[in-house]
C-alpha cells in the first residue's frame, strides 16, 4: 500500500516541479514522500527529502517575516513535521544526537507558532524526552579510557574493553 503511494507521490512531485506550484505544495509533497519511505524503512531516502522540506519550509517562513505577515497555519505544521520526520530518520539511523537536536529545533518552532499547550508542542515535547533519555543512556554504555586497553594497529587504534566482550577499532 505503501509503494503504491510513494508511486502516485512521485509522479505528483515531477508533475508539480514542471508547472511551477507554490512552494508550500512541493514542500508538501516532499514531506508526504519523505513519510512514506519512513514507513518503508527507507529512512537514508526518506531523510534527503525530509531535508528538502524542511528547507523549503524555513524559506517560507523567512519569507512571510521579511513581509511582516504571519506564515500560513499549514507551513507551520510543515515546518514542524518536517524536523519530526528529520529526528524519527536520525533516530532509526542510529545517530540519537542529531534527532535530539532536529526534535529540539522542531519543539522550538511548536512552542513559538503554536504555543506550549497544543497537542502538537506537547506530543513533540514527549518525543523529545524520551530521545534524551535515550542519548543519555547511549553516553553511559560508552567505555571510559580508564576501562580498556589501547594497542596501535597502522592507523588504526584497538580498544580492549574489560566492560565489554566485544572488541573495536577506530581510526586514529
């Protein structure tokens, strides 16, 4: 079901790239692709539009404040999504710092545009949390260099962890 989407999607974005849509439509349609590889576990794809989204989003926004006007109600909700989708990727990516900094930045513009009492500066709020947790715990499990033995190989260096069973290398 979800191919089938991220097909129709795609055919609407090349549809809208060549009659010159509104720029919160494309960013729309890139958000909505981007969702739907998520949802495919194709989160390196869906991270790249994610990206495009986001920064087609943060234009928008810059545009209306160099106008003095307010940005409409659904560029605020994509520019929100858009960080969302960029921290949910991070996250099963395996890099915990980044979505906490991309959930944060998202949290941010929710508590500016939409206030600290909406659900979707509330939900964010959670998500943020829990990704704290989450890279705090990371941090922890890290071995200090008091717990391993350093042995140089090349340009490589071994750590021997007398915390782990395990063995790693990483390049000097």
């Amino acid at each position: 079901m979800f191919q089938v989407g991220l097909r129709y999607l795609t055919k609407v974005l090349q549809i809208e790239k060549h009659s010159l849509q509104q720029q919160s439509t494309l960013a729309s349609t890139y958000l909505n692709i981007s969702s739907l590889l998520s949802n495919l576990n194709k989160h390196r794809e869906s991270f790249g539009f994610s990206v495009k989204a986001n920064q087609m989003f943060l234009d928008l926004k810059e545009q209306s404040m160099q106008r003095g006007t307010n940005p409409e109600p659904f560029e605020i909700s994509g520019l929100i999504a858009s960080y969302l989708n960029l921290a949910v990727n991070c996250e099963n990516l395996g890099n915990i710092r980044k979505a906490v900094k991309f959930a944060n930045e998202g949290y941010h513009f929710a508590l500016m545009d939409l206030g600290p009492r909406h659900p979707t500066s509330q939900n964010l709020k959670t998500f943020l949390d829990r990704l704290s947790i989450k890279a705090e715990n990371a941090t922890h499990h890290l071995p200090r260099k008091d717990d391993h033995e350093t042995h140089n190989f090349g340009n490589y260096k071994f750590y021997a962890s007398s915390q782990f069973d395990n063995r790693s290398l990483f390049r000097i």
